[in-house]
C-alpha cells in the first residue's frame, strides 16, 4: 500500500504557529486530527528534514500514513483498453460505456476491473500484450494456468475467450483478494479460481505425470492454498496454456518450472520481459519454439509452444 510521509505533531498551542514553522520545508497539506495535527510532505527525506528542524519546538513524531484510497484515486479514472476483442475497464467506466463502444466489435468481451493492489488494470503493455496472445492462439477448450495473475485479468480474459478452466495464482495474498473480488464483478467468468501460490517455492525436478484419473480435467486448487497442493498443480503438466507475465530475471530462473506446468504441445504466453533480455528469456525456454511475439514500448510479448 502506497504510504504518505508525515509528522503527527502533538500538544500544538498555536496552529498558525506549527504552520508557520513547517512552511518553508513545502508540507503538501496540514490536516487537524483528534488528538494531534498531521502534516503531510511529498517525500520521506522533506518529512525528515522539518522533523529534525522542528524536533527542539514541538512534540513531533515521524509517521507514515497509508493511503487507504490509494488504488480507488489512482485507478478511477483510467479509461478503458481495447485489444483486440476484448475491453478492460474500471466498473465506473463500465457503467458508462456506450452501447457504441461495444457494438462495432459485436463478439467484444467486457473485462471489469475494479481498483485494488493487484497489478493488471490493462494499463501496463505487458498486460495488452498478453491479452493479444491469448486472442493469436486459440484458448477455446484449453485449461489455462495464470502464473502471477495480479487482478486476476488474464485469467477472466482467457476463460471469456473459451477456456474450459483457468486459475490464477499468486504469492500476493492481497492480488489473490482482489482478483476473487473481479470475479464478482464479472458473473459472466464462472470456471475460474484463484489461489495463492509462490513459482518459486515450487520444486522443479521430480515432475508428476499428468493426472487425469476420473476424467475431469482442469486444477483444482486448494482453498487453504497449500504449498503441497500447489506444488502438484504446478509441476502436473496438466494446462494447456499458461501465462506468466511476471519479470525478464523471474522468468528465466523459474523457466524449468513454469515448463512444467504446461503439457507437451501446450503452449506458453510470457511476458515482462524488456527487448534486451528476449533472446536469455528464449534460451531459458528452450526447446520451446516462438510461435507469436510482439513489442510495446520496449516490452515483449511471447508465445512459445513447448514439443
Ligand atoms: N497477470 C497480471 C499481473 C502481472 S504482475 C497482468 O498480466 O497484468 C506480476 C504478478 O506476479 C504480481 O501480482 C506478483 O505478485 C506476482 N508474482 C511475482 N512473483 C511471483 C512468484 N514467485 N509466484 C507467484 N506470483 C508471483
């Protein structure tokens, strides 16, 4: 969560006073508290430099104030992203989209978004990126596993795009939270999960054959989200599709791993990656073979069929 740093001044006699003697070390704002005044800086280092000044005058204590409404502010207002068919948008730019957004793409999806701590707004090229990959392959049919799922987005995305199943899983217990609050938001996605899961406590050798004793294909992840159950779903081989948008240096370290998961012909969608660490992530992945690859502002895009 994102934190404002601050001073919490106690015992003040004289507001006009404590505003006066703060002023030249530029507070973005000064606000009136029960029991004490709260003066808010831009950056720890200002906050710092008032408190050791003011320190002898006043009964100050250094504070960092978490902004609550952190992701709602910074997320209201982003307007929605289109690829290919499908939108991403906040539920308030949902609400107001216009019959005429929608209807010269008749097949479009609607993904909703809500504001939370997980990364996946569609803002980010890394995101449109991915969701450009889950449209160049077809997903229709296929178990889909969303390694690093954030708000959960590429996962929803795959699943309205066809897949019988996806699960997302993450080792941030607060993106696992918001991306089970975006399937609220859209009813329409009903065969995915989420569950918290770390890539890189998963062991990589030992790999499970596939498992598909009563027929029923897909993950079932636990709900307690243990590392065992999650250990299984990784290394089983069982998806079809996986998708790890995640960092150029993670993905080439987890490589055998995110392997793994995905069974032989199965395909994985990869990005985070930056143009310069494309040929190390390719190496890392090697026998599988780029079937689609895009860039974006520097950022690249990859789909790689395993044999
Ligand atoms: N899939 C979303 C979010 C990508 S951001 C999208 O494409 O927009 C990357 C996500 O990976 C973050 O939510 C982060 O918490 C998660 N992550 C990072 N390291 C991880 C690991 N070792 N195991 C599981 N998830 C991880």
């Amino acid at each position: 969560m994102k934190e404002f740093p601050a001073l919490s001044v106690a015992h003040v006699a004289d507001p006009d006073l404590l505003a006066a003697a703060v002023d030249e070390f530029s507070p973005t704002a000064i606000e009136s508290c029960e029991s004490d005044i709260r003066v808010f800086f831009a950056t720890p280092a200002d906050r710092d430099a008032a408190c050791a000044a003011l320190a002898a005058s006043f009964d100050i204590t250094a504070i960092d104030v978490p902004d609550e409404d952190w992701a709602r502010r910074t997320q209201e207002n982003l307007e929605p992203i289109t690829v290919g068919r499908i939108i991403v948008a906040s539920p308030w730019a949902a609400a107001n989209l216009q019959p005429s957004a929608l209807s010269p793409q008749p097949s479009a999806i609607l993904i909703v978004v809500a504001p939370s701590m997980g990364f996946g707004t569609g803002h980010h090229a890394t995101t449109r990126l991915c969701l450009a990959a889950l449209q160049a392959i077809d997903v229709t049919g296929q178990v889909v596993l969303d390694v690093g799922t954030g708000s959960g987005v590429l996962a929803i995305a795959a699943e309205r795009l066809g897949a019988t199943h996806a699960t997302g899983i993450d080792n941030d217990p607060d993106a696992i939270q918001s991306a089970r609050e975006n399937l609220e938001v859209n009813p329409a996605a009903r065969r995915v999960t989420f569950a918290f899961g770390d890539l890189t406590a998963c062991p990589e050798r030992s790999r499970i054959a596939p498992q598909e004793t009563d027929g029923a294909r897909g993950f079932q992840p636990s709900e307690t989200g243990s590392p065992e159950r999650l250990a299984l779903q990784l290394r089983s081989g069982q998806a079809d599709v996986v998708t790890a948008n995640l960092t150029g240096g993670l993905l080439v370290r987890s490589a055998s791993a995110l392997l793994a998961t995905v069974r032989a012909g199965g395909t994985l969608i990869l990005s985070g990656l930056l143009a310069h660490e494309r040929d190390e992530v390719c190496r890392a992945f090697a026998p599988a073979a780029v079937v689609w690859e895009q860039e974006e502002d520097g950022w690249v895009g990859l789909a790689m069929k395993k044999p």
